[in-house]
C-alpha cells in the first residue's frame, strides 16, 4: 500500500483539481474526426475576439486549409471583423458571442457564424452596405466582409434574442503555388 506524500507541517496535501475551461466559455468543439463544425462560446471582449480569430485560424489548418494561403488569410479575416463587430456592436452586459465554423465538402464551402446577444442593433443587408465617407472612422468591416466571403448577410438568432451575422467562403482547389495540394483560393 502506498501512502500520499505529506506536507511538512504534517498535513496532508490533496492533488490539485483538473482545470476546466468555465462552462460558460466552452460549448462545444469537433466531436468526430470527420466533423468539420468547430463551435465555441468566447466574452464580449476585444480578447474574446482575439481568440476567436486565433483558434479559427489554428482549425481551419488542422482541417487543410494552411496558414499563409489567401483562403486561410480571407476566411480568418472574415472571422475577425465578424468577432469584432459582435464585441463592439453586439454587446450586452454578462453575455457572450459565439463562434461557428462549418465546412461543407461539395461544394467546398466554409461557413462562419457570429452570434451575439443584441437584438436592436443589426448591421445593413448586404445590398444596402455603402462605403463610408472619409471622415468617417468606421464602417469598412462589412465592406471587407463582403469583398472576401461569396455570400454574407444576418438573421434573428432562433434561440434566444440577438442575430447571427453569416459570410461564406467558397473555396477552389484550382489557383496554383500554394502549399496545398492544388491550392485554395477564396471566391
């Protein structure tokens, strides 16, 4: 039988507890090694939009779509703005964002989904995204959006108040000189 060590004063010292992400950061990743969805649920912060962007881009090249391709390049873009604007107009007290990132094999498409809590507060259908004037100070993220991705727009969020804003990004296996087999380009 073996005994646990003791601490010097003679009591005994219990092994530290597993550290778990909290609950409430945490929903849920790929579950099958086949399953291209990634989500997760990140604060309404600029470093919960970070992270978005980070573990995105870290997924999408687990699941073949490399660092330092234009479609990794547009698609974490595209994942950046969309946190962003979910942190800076999306925002409410307590609540968080969530991130969805979904790959779909013919057509080879990946989809993003931000979802934040704020109901009054949605971005312009896609039509209706104008430039900003040069005085202006925001106003490009959409209009990156919409350049990069070959569809975006938002809905009423299904389960609760809030919208999801969604942009996808179709990629082609036929631009050549990058490091995947055949390459990958987004549009």
């Amino acid at each position: 039988m073996t005994s646990k060590p003791r601490s010097p004063g003679g009591t005994h010292q219990h092994p530290r507890p597993a550290q778990h992400p909290h609950p409430a950061t945490v929903v849920a990743a790929a579950s099958a090694p086949h399953d291209h969805t990634f989500r997760m649920q990140f604060t309404s912060t600029p470093r919960g939009a970070r992270l978005a962007r980070r573990l995105a881009a870290h997924r999408l090249d687990e699941w073949g779509i490399p660092y330092d391709t234009p479609a990794h390049e547009a698609i974490v873009l595209i994942v950046a703005e969309l946190s962003a604007n979910a942190v800076r107009h999306g925002h409410v007290p307590g609540r968080d964002f969530r991130l969805r990132l979904h790959v779909t094999p013919r057509p080879r498409t990946v989809r993003v989904e931000v979802t934040d809590a704020r109901t009054e507060r949605v971005p312009p259908r896609p039509a209706a995204v104008r430039a900003p004037g040069g005085e202006d100070t925001g106003g490009r993220g959409l209009l990156l959006v919409a350049g990069l991705a070959s569809g975006w727009d938002w809905h009423p969020r299904p389960d609760g108040p809030g919208k999801t804003v969604w942009a996808e990004c179709a990629l082609r296996d036929d631009v050549p000189g990058h490091r995947a087999a055949g390459g990958v380009a987004c549009g």
